[in-house]
C-alpha cells in the first residue's frame, strides 16, 4: 500500500483578493453608530455621525489633494 502526498487546501481566489480591512471597518462604523443609537438615541446617532462625515471630508480631501 503506497501513500501519496496531499495538496493543502487551495483557498478560492475571490476570498484571497477580498478587501479585508475595508470590511473590517464598514462592520466597525455600522456597530458604532448601532451602540449609539440604541443607548443614546438620536441625539446619539447626531453626536457620531457629525464628527464621522467631517473626517470622511478630510479624508476626502487628502486623498484628491495630495
């Protein structure tokens, strides 16, 4: 009885070319604004999507501008 060698499993090329981080992030910021909302309510919400939009501008910004 011979034993071959075995391959280790190839993993699929759509999951290694996922952007990982950026989902990581989105999962982030929707958890983040859920916190808020369920225990500050819509002020709540106001209190971090203000200061996440003027960032994300920012960002924006840097990004274009250099």
């Amino acid at each position: 009885m011979t034993m071959t060698a075995t391959q280790p499993a190839q993993t699929p090329s759509f999951l290694r070319n996922e952007p990982w981080g950026i989902w990581a992030a989105v999962l982030f910021v929707i958890a983040t604004l859920i916190t808020a909302v369920v225990t500050m309510g819509l002020p709540g919400l106001v209190l971090v999507m203000v200061p996440a939009a003027l960032g994300m501008l920012l960002l924006l910004c840097f990004i274009v501008f250099g």
